[in-house]
C-alpha cells in the first residue's frame, strides 16, 4: 500500500470511533490524569490526528480542544510508530519555532507513546508535556507506552459500543421496513381480493348466470386462494400470540389439523394416518394455534410427498407431549435442514419441483409452539429420503 492510500486508510479508521468533535470520553480523561500522576508533568494528553489538526480525546492540563497538525508533537510518532522524546524542545531543530514551543503553553519537555489501535492503525498518542526542561526514564517511557495500550483498549470499546448501535438501528429500520410491506401487502392485495369475492358470491347467487358457472367458480377458488396465501404472510411474519389457554387433548388437535389438510392430501392421493393415544391433554394450550401448526407440519409432509404416497401422524408421550408427522417424500439435503424454519426460506427441491407455499409454514410452527413453551425439531435421512416433523409441549 503506498503512503497516500495507507494515510486514507488510517484517517478512515480515525474516524471510525466518532470521537472528532465530540464531547471527551470520561475515561481518557481519567487515563491523563494518571498520565500526569507516574510522569510528573502538569499537562497530559490522548491526541488523534486527522489531516489538518490533533484533536484532544484526553486532557488534563491543556485549555485547548485541539491545535493545527503542523504544531502537533504527536504526529512525529505516526511514521516510526515508536516514542517520541524530547528533553528540551528549544534545542530541537523540529519544534525550536513552533507556535506552542515559543508561546503558550511554552512546551519545553515532551515524551509521547503511538496510539496503535487493535488493526493496526496509528492513531495519534498519548503524551506528557512539561514546561521546563527534562529527562525521561525508562520507567516513565514504558509507562507511557502501557498507557497508550490502555487507551487503545478504551477506543475498541467506544467502537464497538458505536457499531452495536448502528446494528440496533439498522435491526430496527429492517423491521419498520418489513411491516410497511406487511402492512401494503395486506392492504393492497386481500382488500380488492375479498371485494372481488363479494362480487362473485353474488353473481353465483344469481340463477340466470349459472351456465357461467363453470367460468366463476375457478374465479372464486382463486381469490380464496390468494386470501389464504396473504393470511400465510401476516402469520409468518407476525410474532405467535396465544390467544386462549386451555386443557386440550392433544387428539382433538391432530384431528383438526388433518381435516384442515384432506383438500389437499385429496388431491395429490398422498394418504394421512393418525396412531398413538390421542387423549394425552395438553395443559394451558391454545387448542386453535396447536391445529394451525400441526396443520403446517401434515401440508408440508403432502406437498413434498410423490403423487400416491403417504403421511403418518403419530401421538406419543414422553418427556413432552410429542407429535410426530414423518413422511418418504423429497427429504431434506444436510446444508438446508438447519434453515428450513427461517422465514421464506425455499429448499432447492422446492424451487425446482414449484412446490406451493411462500416458505413460512414451518416458520409458524415453529413460532407458535414456541409461544407454548415447546419445540419443533426437523429431521432427515437426505434427499429423497423422507422427513419427520417433531413438535414437542
């Protein structure tokens, strides 16, 4: 890397910790003073240096917020990356006319330690400014040197601090962005939809347009169908609420749920089975939240069924009440299986095979049974190996 790139590489990490032009960070303050305390100087200073001026993220003793660049001591460590020291800065052909050398503070002494942050970056330093001429020890030069380490420490976490925030802020702009298009989608897409169903309700109900019933029936049947699709988003991006709290024998759930599915094990002749004892009772449950998950389990293991295969739903009790729905259909490859609960997330079989479905239905399953204290765990033997479901209460 030249010296123009890497001088932008370093002013960029500079500014990376917010610091220029803020308000001093009570901790560099605090390490100034102790700076002053080993070293024995009136003036002490944490000092970061842009392209034009030093800025003082530390001081004590100084009744400046910063100076030029070109009268700073400090940027004399950026390059050599190693103290700088300095007895008496009158006989020093580098500072004998500088502004601060021949006028206030009337700098005489000066020992400073590289500021070096955790990548690497010269950032400034920190330093001990007297106002009569003197010796350092090596003592007080290896002092300065654990400080400028302590203080490097200090701005890490200052930088970290600044980045957690900036990913709060970006976390919450995601989700603002992702109810918006919620919120249009619902609005923009259901409401003419279900208008348009109102209309077809009626012309159905008109005798004289039964021979056009052939023409308004799929019609209907997709509308509902776009509906459905709709309520599937709302509820896959939706926190899972339980709306009620009840005693439920976990049977009435599973039976529920396989009724909700028969449309569609109907018409891809994907047989469902239901086994075990079914009269286990759910405590505190919400009976119509447990159905719709169940519901998303045994749509899922029919759809990724092949055409006359077949589904078992089984009830058992162990640790937990367990309901298990395994099927021998696609299976799932070993890279997807850990994200098949994420929200629209579509397995390659899926996408290939344009399996129905927006990615959400084992979403919901898995937020609702964890609003009931449950789990939902996923697994397979690979790839066309079929799939079994376990939702856990």
């Amino acid at each position: 890397m030249n010296t123009v790139m890497a001088e932008e590489a370093r002013v960029a990490a500079l500014r990376s910790y917010g610091l220029l032009d803020a308000p001093r960070p009570a901790a560099l303050d605090e390490l100034t003073r102790l700076t002053t305390t080993l070293v024995g100087t009136p003036i002490a200073l944490v000092t970061l240096i842009d392209e034009n001026r030093q800025w003082f993220a530390g001081n004590t003793g100084l009744g400046l917020d910063a100076t030029a660049r070109d009268l700073s001591f400090c940027a004399h460590t950026l390059t050599p990356r190693t103290p700088l020291i300095v007895p008496d800065a009158r006989l020093d052909s580098r500072f004998v006319a500088n502004g601060l050398v021949t006028g206030a503070p009337w700098i005489r002494s000066y020992a400073g330690a590289p500021l070096i942050d955790e990548d690497g970056h010269a950032l400034g330093a920190v330093c001990a400014i007297g106002d009569e001429p003197r010796d350092f020890s090596d003592r007080e030069i290896d002092a300065l040197t654990l400080l400028a380490g302590q203080a490097s420490g200090h701005l890490a976490a200052i930088r970290s601090r600044l980045r957690l925030i900036e990913l709060g802020d970006a976390l919450a702009q995601a989700v603002r962005r992702e109810e918006d298009l919620v919120a249009t989608v619902s609005h923009e897409l259901r409401t003419p939809v279900a208008a348009i169903q109102g209309y077809l309700e009626l012309l159905t109900d008109d005798a004289a347009l039964a021979p056009y019933g052939r023409l308004i029936d799929p019609i209907r049947r997709n509308g509902e169908r776009l509906v459905r699709m709709v309520d599937h988003l709302l509820e896959g991006t939706a926190d899972a609420k339980m709306t009620q709290a009840t005693p439920t024998p976990i049977g009435t759930v599973v039976a529920a749920a396989v009724a909700g599915t028969s449309a569609v094990a109907a018409s891809r002749d994907v047989t469902v089975t239901v086994t075990g004892d079914g009269r286990t009772v759910v405590g505190g449950a919400d009976p119509a939240r447990l159905a719709q998950a169940v519901e998303q389990l045994v749509r899922n293991a029919v759809l990724f069924s092949a055409p006359g295969g077949s589904v078992r739903v089984t009830m058992r009790r162990a640790d937990a009440t367990i309901v298990e729905v395994t099927d021998s259909g696609a299976g799932i490859p070993a890279d997807e299986l850990p994200h098949v609960t994420e929200r629209f997330f579509r397995g390659r079989h899926a996408r290939k095979q344009a399996v129905p479905g927006m990615g959400l239905g084992l979403t919901i399953a898995a937020g609702i049974a964890s609003a009931h204290g449950g789990f939902l765990q996923m697994s397979s033997p690979g790839a066309g190996r079929g799939t079994t479901a376990r939702l856990g209460l």
